[in-house]
C-alpha cells in the first residue's frame, strides 16, 4: 500500500476509480474460487447432480438418485464446535500478579449475548468447513438504539471480497475488504447515504456482476428518475451497493516537546508544519523524527462514491474472517467439501448403475412359441401368479422338443456392490471424519475407551479448523476490546457474574491508556468440558468431599451437568441456609486430632533436646574458661618469677663513690612475699585441675548436662 498524503475527499472520483479497480481485480482472482464455493454450497444441500446429468439419466431411463452423505459429515464438525465453545478473558500488562479484569471480560460476555454472536459465529465456522471461509461483522448499531446496539452478524462468503495478496490464516495481512450488497430496496439505500445531489441511479454499483456468473442487474433511469420518486413510484426497485474497508499509510512525526522535554509529542503532518512555522520565529529547532502509521477508512460505492470517511474501528476491519485449508497454488482456501464431491458423485453414480442393473436385467419368464397356450393373454396375466393355472395346448410341454425355455437370468456384477461401497466410506476417509464421530461404532462390541481414543484421533486430524476459529477469537476480541473502550464505556450497566452473586456495574472508561492480553479459554459452560470436568471431579470428591466448606461446593456447581436454573436454586438455598443459621463448630476429626497430638509430642520432645543440649554446650564452655584462667594465671606468675630472678642476680648499682647504693631490703622483702603469693595460688590451681570431676545427667532423658567437682561423701553413722 503507497503512501498517501493528500486527502481522498479532495479528489472522490480518482478515489472511486482506484477503489474500483481494487475491487475488480480482487473479484477477478477469486472468481474460480467463487465458482467451487457455490458448488460445495450446493452439494452440502443435496444438489449434487447438476441439470446436464439429470438430463442424461432421464434420456438413459435411469433414476436420479441423491444419497446425500457430506450434509451428516458437516453436521459432525460444525456440533463439535457448539459442544466446545470458547470464551475471551482480557488481562491487564502491567507489572505485578496476573489478574483477570472481570470488568472488560464481562462487557465482552455482555456484548456477545445481546447479539447471540455464538450462533452467528457457529454459522460462519459452518461456513468454513463447506467452502473454507466463514465472515462475520462486528458493529454498533444506532438505528435500534441510540446508544449503540451491539451487533455480531455472519456474512455470506460470496459476498465478500478480499484482498488477492493476502496469505496468512484468518486473512490476518490484508490490505482492504469488500462486501457487497444486493437487492437492497431504493428507500433503504437512500437512508444509507443520504444526498440530495445523488439520483437514484447512482446508487447502483451495475458494474459488480458485470462479466461474471451472476446474471448481472440491468438498470436504466427509467426505473430511477426523481419525477417518479417524488409521485412514490420506483418504492419496490432494488440497487446493489458496494461497502468497502481498507488501510493507508500516513505519515507522523514524533516531536520533542519544547516546553516539556520529558513528553513526546505524536503529530500528523498539518500540525507538525504549523509547530515548525511557530519555532521558527521564536528560533528554536525542533528536535523530530518521521514515521508511518496506518489510518483505517470506509467508503460506500454505487455507481459513484457515495459516502466517504474514517472506519468504525482504529486499527482493525470490522470484517473478520475464519480460513479453512490452505490452496498454496491458486492462494486461496477451501473446506471439507471439496475433498468429498468425487466420492459423493461416485456413490450416486453407482447407486444409479445398480439400479438400472437390476431394473433392466431379466429376472424370470419364458420364451414361448405362438399357439402354446391356449389363451395367451390369460397366460400373461397367470404366469407369474402362484394361485393361478395357466394352461397349455394338448401336446405342448411333452415330446423331445418342448415348445418353451426359460429365460437367461444375468448374473449381478458383484465389484459393482464393492465400488459403491467404496466410494461410500471413501466420503469419510478424505475428510478425516471416522464413524465414531458420527454417533456409530466400527464395530459391536467396541469398546468405550476405544471410542473415545478414536473420536480424540479424528479430532486431532481437524484441528487446523478449530486452530483458525481460535485466532478468530482472539482478533475478534482485539475488536471487542476496542469498541467497549471507546463506544461503550459511556456509564450503562453490564452484569457481572462474581464468586458469590450476580450484580450490575456501570461500564466506566478506565483512565489512562492500558493494554491487554486478549486470552481464548474453553468455556466451562460448553457441554464437553463440562462432561469431562465432572466426570473427573466424581473420582475426587469421595475423598476431598468431607473436608470441602459450602463456599467450595458452591462453586463446583457450575461445573456440574444440571440445568442454570437448578445450579442458581441450589445456590441460593445453601447461601439462605448458612445465612439463618449461626455459625458452628466443626466437629474435630480423630484423625487430624491424632495428628495434632503426635505433633505436640515430637515438639516438646525437640524443645528437650534443644535445652539438654544448651545445657551441655554452657558446661563445657564454663570448664574450658576455668581451665583458660588458670593457665593464664601459669603465665603471669611464671613472667613474675623471672622478672624477681633478674632482679635478684643484677649486681647493685654502684655510685659515684664507688660504693653500692643502699636500698637494696626493700626490694628483698617485696621479692619474698611475691614468691610466697604465687605459691600459695599455684597451689589452689593445682588442687582444681586434680580434683576428681563428676559428670551431672539429666534424670528424665540421661543426657550429659554439666561437668563439676565432685562433692565428699558425708561419713557414715
């Protein structure tokens, strides 16, 4: 898609050719695959013989014959769909526990029940597997209510027309998208788009079947003249408009505020010229960068652009579609159907060939020579009747040569059976869709396991369809998410579904600009995931059920098989019961009482052991600071003793006469009494290391607590 800087208003026309000639050559390119869409449509419905072979049959006296078994195989998929319904949950991206917004995802629950979207959505998913798309559209509509009418509808495939270069699944690349109205009434196209300068000619798009299958819809302006719309003729003529919905690049600038260089201005290109022009005369550079962005527009088209102008919806096509399989060569997409139109032709074409087989082949009778019977219109009539006697001439069946033989009977064709019966389970076989699926058995005594295995591998083998359907849901709700922020949000009231009641909020926009993970979860309302839970849930509650409160058996109702209405009843009666009577008790359960006391026992018994064992630690460590001391006392008395053995054998001090100084006793004496002390603490620290020691226990648990003197034993009497 090229840029596009002017504005298409400016120029409708050059803007209705280029708009025009999209449309031409998407329809062109897809005209082949319009072709076998409709045959699928048709063969789905039972009209797989077309008038050329009707034709042939009546003139070979043949019967036309139809057993339609593609429709059952249909059938199959599409209700595998209904029982495995998916729902859309947004969740908030922002930092922190992931939290479901219950607000958002109920306004989407709210959004799709007002407009029954899960049976429109049902119907295009059908669609898909016929012909390999299914549409839908996804709009507000105002006509109904002034608010906006929430509005989920299917499209018809061959109404629409898309672009030829998109490949990706659900068309998720495509650049622009038609749908194309027919036989829509004057009036109605007149309220549409709205303009006295438009004649109702123009209103007609003549050019959309021009050149194609469809027998196209002559118009002149003797159906549409103004003179016989205002004298009320012309109110039954019908027109075929064209809507259409693409995307263009445009460019923006991102621009460094001026006057906050913390905020970063998004401008178009008009308003970046304008703020270029002001910072030019107060001379400032602004500080900038080009960027494309894409702009999503919608026009309406008759034989002229009617109506112009932005598309409901920002960033998304309102049109959303669900591909089938994938077409590398022609890139296009196609359903089951197409696989099983030469099986299904082959089965009627058998059927067909054995009957006329039968009808034609002889099946008894005679051959007779003329005068053999006595009245040959009376042996016609009594041949073949058991209670009747037909009668022959005199002579007739005796002799050597009987005047009659029976006629040759034709052997059936036994590979004819065989051919037909072919083609029949082939219908199945190219599809991927087994017997079990369609509500049989491959055999009489298979077993319920084995059944199951094998609907879960058929399954398996259409999941590429059920794949397409679920990034449809989440597209689809990208789309939801936008119009309930900004069409929506306007104060009404959605209900809400919480844990313990229903209740109705306003639907407020939310301030800021958030963004969401849109999340496609299995609904635990559809029938199969509610099977398959309560089927699991019957082999645990046995168990957990005693030790389950109200509030949880409250919540296991909504997955269990009954009615709404019974679940909400049963609810109401337990949360009434628990609300008049005062809350009691529990009864204590031996078990769990058992457990608490063998709990108790094995904490006190380790708190023992933690204190004996604190007790033995403070022992030893006050034996190991007694023996610490006494060694340190060792060492100063011994650095005592050989300081007073130096002081004793230095020679006295000698002075200036020559003679010793005197002095000396005192120092003698002091040296007498340190000798003195220190033996008698050298004593008691001796006496304390070689006192005999005794071990102390603990009486209860015969732990080691303590290590002291031993005591004198008291004489005896």
């Amino acid at each position: 898609m090229t840029d596009t800087q002017d504005d298409p208003v400016a120029d409708t026309e050059a803007v209705f050719r280029r708009l025009k000639r999209w449309f031409t050559e998407d329809h062109d390119t897809q005209s082949a695959w319009r072709r076998k869409a409709r045959e699928d449509f048709a063969f789905t419905a039972g009209e797989q013989l077309s008038e050329d072979d009707k034709a042939r049959l009546r003139e070979m006296n043949r019967p036309i014959i139809v057993m339609n078994r593609i429709e059952p195989v249909i059938d199959s998929v599409a209700g595998s769909e209904v029982a495995n319904r998916q729902e859309v949950r947004f969740i908030p991206r922002s930092q922190g526990d992931v939290q479901v917004n219950e607000v958002l995802t109920a306004a989407a629950k709210w959004f799709r029940d007002q407009c029954d979207a899960e049976d429109e959505e049902s119907d295009a998913f059908r669609d898909t597997i016929i012909c390999g798309m299914g549409w839908t559209e996804t709009r507000l509509d105002y006509e109904d209510e002034p608010e906006g009418a929430p509005r989920i509808e299917r499209c018809d495939p061959l109404q629409m027309v898309w672009d030829s270069a998109a490949t990706k699944r659900n068309l998720a690349d495509m650049r622009r998208v038609f749908h194309i109205r027919r036989d829509i009434p004057i009036t109605e196209a007149r309220a549409l788009c709205p303009g006295d300068q438009f004649e109702d000619a123009d209103y007609n798009a003549s050019w959309v079947d021009a050149d194609t299958e469809i027998e196209p819809h002559h118009v002149d302006n003797r159906f549409y003249d103004k003179d016989e719309r205002a004298a009320g003729g012309g109110q039954d003529n019908c027109v075929t408009m064209v809507r259409a919905q693409w995307w263009e690049r445009v460019p923006v600038y991102l621009v460094l505020d001026p006057t906050n260089p913390d905020n970063i201005l998004t401008l178009d290109k008009q308003a970046f010229d304008d703020l270029a022009a002001k910072a030019k005369l107060a001379g400032v550079e602004l500080s900038h960068t080009r960027q494309t962005r894409k702009i999503y527009k919608q026009a309406f088209l008759g034989n002229v652009l009617l109506e112009i102008g932005e598309a409901p919806c920002r960033d998304h096509f309102s049109f959303k579609c669900i591909t089938g399989k994938r077409d590398r060569n022609a890139n296009s997409w196609y359903g089951l159907v197409r696989a099983m139109k030469d099986p299904q032709r082959w089965a009627n074409k058998w059927m067909s060939q054995t009957m006329h087989i039968m009808n034609t082949s002889a099946k008894g009778g005679i051959l007779a020579e003329r005068g053999f019977f006595e009245n040959d219109a009376d042996a016609e009539a009594t041949w073949a009747r058991q209670d009747a006697i037909t009668w022959a001439r005199q002579g007739a069946l005796s002799g050597q040569s009987p005047k009659y033989a029976q006629k040759p009977q034709s052997e059936f064709p036994s590979s004819s059976f065989q051919l037909m019966q072919f083609a029949i389970s082939s219908i199945r076989d190219v599809s991927g869709v087994n017997v079990e699926i369609l509500g049989m058995q491959a055999g009489a005594s298979q077993a319920a396991s084995l059944d199951m295995q094998r609907k879960q591998s058929a399954m398996t083998i259409l999941q590429p369809l059920f794949d397409s359907l679920r990034r449809y849901r989440k597209e689809q709700g990208r789309l939801l998410l936008y119009l309930i922020e900004n069409y929506l949000s306007d104060g009404r009231l959605i209900r809400i579904v919480g844990q313990e009641q229903e209740q109705y909020v306003p639907l407020i926009r939310q301030p800021g600009n958030a963004s969401y993970d849109v999340i496609v979860d299995e609904a635990p309302t559809s029938p199969n995931q509610k099977e398959a839970t309560w089927s699991m849930l019957q082999q645990l509650l046995p168990v957990i059920g005693t030790m389950l409160p109200p509030a949880t058996w409250l919540a296991l109702l909504k997955y269990s098989p009954l009615p709404s209405s019974a679940q909400k009843d049963i609810s109401d009666s337990i949360t009434q019961s628990q609300q008049a009577q005062p809350p009691q008790q529990p009864q204590p359960d031996p078990a769990i009482e058992l457990i608490k006391a063998q709990l108790q026992q094995t904490t006190l018994k380790t708190q023992s052991d933690i204190a004996n064992q604190k007790a033995l630690t403070d022992a030893k460590i006050q034996n190991l600071t007694r023996e610490a001391e006494a060694e340190t006392a060792i060492k100063l008395r011994k650095a005592q003793a050989e300081n007073l053995t130096h002081m004793l054998s230095t020679p006295p001090a000698v002075g200036p006469d020559g003679q010793p100084v005197s002095g000396g006793g005192e120092g003698v004496t002091l040296v007498m009494s340190v000798i003195a002390e220190m033996r008698q603490e050298m004593k008691t620290i001796a006496e304390t290391i070689n006192t005999p020691k005794q071990i102390v226990r603990d009486p209860a648990t015969g732990e080691i607590t303590a290590v002291v003197p031993m005591r004198a034993t008291a004489p005896q009497i």
